[in-house]
C-alpha cells in the first residue's frame, strides 16, 4: 500500500472513530520521521454555480465555454486529484451514473485531501479539469446533470 494510501486510509478510519489528531512516527533508515496531523471537521462542499454568459473570444481564439449551472466547484484553493492515487482509476469518467454522497474528485490543500462529493443524482457530462492541475476556490471541477 503507498504512503498516501495508507494516509487516507488511517484518514477515513479517524473520522469514522470521532478521532480529530493523530501523532505518526516512522523509522527509515535514515532517520525518524515524525507528523502531526490535525483532522478538521470540513463538509466535503459540493456547490452548484449559475450560468454565465459565453465570453467572445479574440480573433485566433476559441471562445470561452459557458459554465454550466450543473457544475460541481472547487471550495478551496489546491491541486485536484481525479483519480485516488497515481495509476489508479479515475472517480468518474464521462458518462458515469453518480449518485449523492460519491467521491468525484479530490483536492489537495495544505497537504491534506479534500474529498469532493456529488451534490445530485446524475450522469458525468464533463470534466473540466485534468488530474494534477491547480485549481482556485469556486471553480467548475465536473458537470453532473
């Protein structure tokens, strides 16, 4: 199991137990190394945006596409992941049936994972962004209608 693996997984089993700070400690061969982590009680933030108008593009460009209403957005600033550790399969692809509560994506802020769940029932319309970009608070990660 990888190390972000193992995080997420001690992640899950913390919040599961109502346990907010973990002390974690690791003998390498070169030295100890020691974290604190700090699990804060953040709501995965599933946020729809309004429709915005299409933005007319200059010559040489393609124009900008509208954001749809349906779009699931960042709530914080970081990197998203699409996919829970590098290799393995994505949350969802266009197409995929979702429901209420699924993971979609994760954001990664200040070295913590930040899931991102579906708001809705529905189908994956589109994926605005691609796994491993930087992302900035309130932008459209994936379309779910």
């Amino acid at each position: 199991m990888s190390f972000r693996a193992t995080v997420e997984s001690m992640s899950k089993i913390m919040d599961d137990m109502g346990i907010t700070e973990l002390n974690l400690e690791r003998q390498f061969l070169f030295g100890l190394y020691r974290k604190h982590i700090h699990l804060s009680k953040q709501k995965a933030v599933a946020v729809a945006s309004t429709a915005t108008a299409e933005v007319k593009a200059t010559p040489g460009e393609a124009p900008a596409k509208a954001v749809n209403s349906n779009a699931l957005k960042s709530p914080m600033v970081g990197v998203v992941y699409l996919a829970p550790e590098p290799g393995a399969d994505a949350f969802v692809s266009v197409g995929k049936s979702v429901k209420v509560g699924d993971t979609v994506a994760l954001v990664e802020a200040m070295k913590t994972f930040n899931p991102i769940k579906s708001d809705k029932d529905g189908v994956v319309k589109e994926i605005l962004v691609t796994d491993g970009a930087a992302v900035e608070f309130d932008q459209p990660l994936i379309v779910i209608e």
